[in-house]
C-alpha cells in the first residue's frame, strides 16, 4: 500500500528540478565521502590533543548533518533540511 497520491507526491514532475536536485546530491555525498575520509586520516594521523579532538568532533557533526541533509533530498523531501543545514553551519 502506497500513500494517497492526492495527499502526499513522492515523484517530481518537473524534469529540471529532478536533475538539480541530483546533481546537489551527489555533491553533497562527495563532500560527505571526503569529510569522512578526512575525519580518519586527522584521527590517524597524531595523538590528538582535546583543542583537536573538539575540532573532529565539530567537523563529523558537520558531515553527519550534510549527509542527513544528502539522504533527504533524495527522496525529495527538502524542508527538514532547513533546520539540518542550519545545525550544521552553527556547529
């Protein structure tokens, strides 16, 4: 059982919002892919001080907040990303 089409639309009809909206995403999950490996190679690199482990701290709520962002908009649903977005550009 799907949900009521007059209700809720899961599938985009505009044909040039459906490509912006995935080529945001795949930019938003390489930005993920390369925080994640940066996040790994800071962690490896040194014995981290706590000025630097708050850094990495900071720095994987960011990525987590811009991946959630990422697995939102592909199913098209862009309000929560908002307060997501917003949470992560304060952190």
């Amino acid at each position: 059982m799907g949900p009521n089409p007059d209700f809720i639309s899961r599938e985009i009809k505009n044909e040039p919002l459906a490509q912006l909206l995935n080529k945001l995403v795949n930019s938003l999950s390489e930005c993920v892919n390369f925080g994640s490996n940066l996040v790994g190679w800071i962690s490896h690199s040194k014995t981290l001080d706590i000025q630097d482990a708050v850094l990495v701290t900071n720095l994987r709520h960011f990525i987590e907040q811009i991946d959630a962002c990422s697995e939102l908009l592909k199913l098209s649903i862009s309000e929560p990303c908002l307060v997501l977005l917003r949470a992560a550009l304060e952190s």
